[in-house]
C-alpha cells in the first residue's frame, strides 16, 4: 500500500510527500517534542457536530445534542465546543457536572444520566436545579423525590436489545444488565415519581457504544418498543436515543449513514410531536485525536515481530479492554517499502497490554515515531497510572482552538 491509498485518509489526515499531516501540520515535530501525547483538532470536532445537526434538521425532528462528556474531559476541546453555542454536556458524575459549569456551559445545558447515584451525588445535583437528571433506577427517583418537589426528570428505559461495535460494548440484551429500568416497572417508576411531585418529560434509553450503519435495525427495534410505553403515556413530549453513534475503525466496518439513522428517528418522532435529544462522545471526538508514540523495542520473538512502545493500556486501553483496534501509522512513510506484519506491544507489565495486533506496517525501526488513530474518545479520560506509567501529554493543535 502506497501513500496516499489508505482508506483512513482524508483532506485533514493524509500522507503528503511521505509526511503524515492533521490539520495540514506535520506530526513529527510535535512527537520529537515529547511523547506519548494526545492530539486533538477541534476543527474536525465542529465538523462531526455540523453533519450530526444536518442530518436531524433534513429530516425535520426538532432536537438538542449533549456531548457525553466522559469520552473526553481535555479543557481547550470543551472550551472549543461550549463555544460554538451547538450542543450542550451529557454528564454522568456530579463533578462532571461542575467541570462542564466551569467551562461555560448553563445548568440548563447539562443533561445527568448516571448508575448507583449515591445519596451525595443527590445533594449535589439537588444544588443544581437547572441540571435535567435521567434517573436510571426507581431508587433514584425516590431519594431524588425526597430532596423537593416539581423537578423535571428523564427515566432511563433498559430496551433489552443492544448494539455496539463488540458485545463488550452493548448495554442491553438477552443477559440482564444493570443500567435503566425494565419495561415491566416502568409504571411503578412513574407512580414513584408522581407521588413525590417530580413531572417527568422524558424517557432515556442507549443501545450500546460504537455501532455503526449494519445496526440501525436494532435502533428500529428499540424505537418501536418505545413508543408502545410514549404512546400509553402522551404527556412524555421528548425522547433522549442515548449516545452510542460509531465511527469506522477497520476498512471492513460498515460506516453509520447519518441521513438513514435520522430517517429511523424522524419515522417514528415527527408524527408524534417528539423532541429527540442525543449524546454523542465517540462521533464527535474518537476520529479527531490521536495517539503519539514512539517505538523503543523492535525485536522477533518465536515467530512475532514485537514493536514496543512508549505507552500502554493505561494510556490507550482501546484493544486491551475493548478490543476496539486501533490503526497504526508511521510518521514516515517511504512509497513502495515492504510491509510485514508486527504486533505493537505497550510498556505495562500485563500480558493483555497490547495495542495492536498482528497488522501489517511497512518496516520499523527503534527511534521510530508512529501515530495511533481513531482514539480521541476513551482514551485520556480513561488514564491510569498503572506501573506508574500514566503520564502524557496532550495537545490541541496550534490555530484549532
């Protein structure tokens, strides 16, 4: 494979003369400066928010986006996002709920969804009456009840049906999961809330993390599901899809098409009247960073070739954990050079701390700089220090802001 043919290409994420670019900078110069970093371009963020926005308004249903703030908790991004005045914070901890307030966003702007809400959690969301709650528990809503009257909730609605890009992703099916109520106690959730005066205006539910365009049946599915409960109960005026939208991470994935899944929400939303909010992490951010790293260990080992990295799963634990993969790209790239096929390994002391395995890469040298793609979700704001190695940097780029 030459440059200029990898199907991840694209006009802000390209090879130019052997130089891998984003943003139209040459990556090499930031890695020589310090790695492992993170960098992330805002600019490819408004965008992935504008074609969320376009594909809802083409279909006609009247809506709000919440970024899921714990894809991505790097300052200078949400001061970026705050600022194009489009999308408000899905937050799923109090102090993610302060952190969006510190960067600008208005209570009224903060949408909470959260699992085994502890009674200081409420307190705390008790102190923030503009922030919607979702309550995913008939727990929740009775303890929330109990700190007041007439606030406005969400109950989180458990479909039973999931998607995802793997089965570690899904939220939902045969094997019963913790998040949301069950359909079957949906009344006894509203009979909770009633009785301690909460007005409850909209059902939440979320299918999963990262599915993309082969899984829009099973939206179909859950939409049906749930507007048999909106039907029985008219006075819900707004539906809350969840998170979830996938981006392609291998050339074989089927690309989520925005205009079909909005299609799906709007046949079922616009003739009812429903306002639809949606909480995207991974659509807005995961293809807007990337992961720099630098190989420090090429050697063959029965029959692998291992290329160790300065970084591990504390620092992307996208294949360890989820076995999400990640795309390799060398920094440099010399046209026509032989490809062979390594394994990336990190610098954790756990067997599963791998962050690429068995791809096919053009030769590699120790000294040498590569970029991992697609991690601008789940990646820092999931760092640990594990073998006290969770340090790194990151960066928006210079301009992008």
């Amino acid at each position: 494979m030459t440059a200029g043919t990898h199907w991840w290409e694209r006009p802000d994420l390209r090879y130019r003369d052997g130089r891998l670019e984003f943003g139209g900078q040459d990556l090499a110069p930031l890695a020589s400066a310090g790695t492992p970093a993170y960098v992330y371009r805002a600019g490819r963020v408004r965008d992935n928010l504008e074609r969320l926005h376009a594909a809802l308004d083409a279909a006609g249903v009247p809506h709000d986006v919440y970024f899921a703030l714990k894809a991505n908790r790097h300052g200078p991004l949400l001061d970026a996002l705050q600022a194009t005045g489009r999308c408000g914070i899905d937050a799923c901890s109090p102090a993610e709920v302060r952190l969006a307030l510190a960067h600008g966003f208005r209570e009224e702007q903060v949408s909470f969804t959260g699992h085994a809400v502890s009674e200081a959690d409420l307190d705390i969301l008790a102190s923030h009456p503009g922030v919607h709650v979702n309550c995913d528990a008939i727990s929740t809503i009775r303890r929330l009840g109990r700190r007041g009257a007439g606030r406005r909730i969400g109950i989180r609605l458990n479909p039973g049906i999931g998607a995802g890009y793997n089965e570690r992703l899904q939220y939902a099916g045969d094997k019963p999961t913790k998040f949301g109520v069950y359909p079957d106690r949906f009344d006894e959730a509203l009979a909770a809330a009633a009785g301690l005066g909460l007005v409850v205006d909209t059902l939440h539910f979320h299918v999963g993390c990262g599915y993309q365009g082969d899984a829009l049946a099973v939206l179909e599915q859950v939409l049906q599901n749930t507007m048999r409960l909106l039907d029985a109960h008219p006075g819900i005026r707004r539906l809350n899809v969840g998170g979830g939208l996938g981006v392609r991470m291998t050339e074989s994935d089927v690309p989520l098409d925005l205009d079909r899944w909005a299609a799906v929400i709007a046949r079922h939303a616009v003739p009812r009247g429903l306002r639809i909010a949606v909480e995207p992490g991974d659509y807005l951010v995961k293809d807007a960073g990337l992961l720099l790293v630098q190989a420090n260990t090429v050697e063959d080992k029965a029959g692998t070739r291992f290329v160790g990295v300065d970084a591990g799963l504390g620092i992307a634990n996208h294949w360890a954990y989820y076995r999400i993969p990640m795309v390799a790209a060398p920094l440099r790239l010399q046209p026509g050079a032989p490809r062979q096929r390594v394994t990336i390994s990190g610098n954790i002391n756990e067997a599963l701390d791998l962050l690429a395995e068995d791809v096919e890469l053009p030769p590699l040298a120790e000294g040498d700089f590569l970029a991992l793609l697609n991690v601008g979700g789940y990646g820092s704001a999931m760092l640990s220090n594990h073998c006290m190695r969770g340090a790194c940097w990151e960066i928006l780029l210079p301009g992008d802001g």
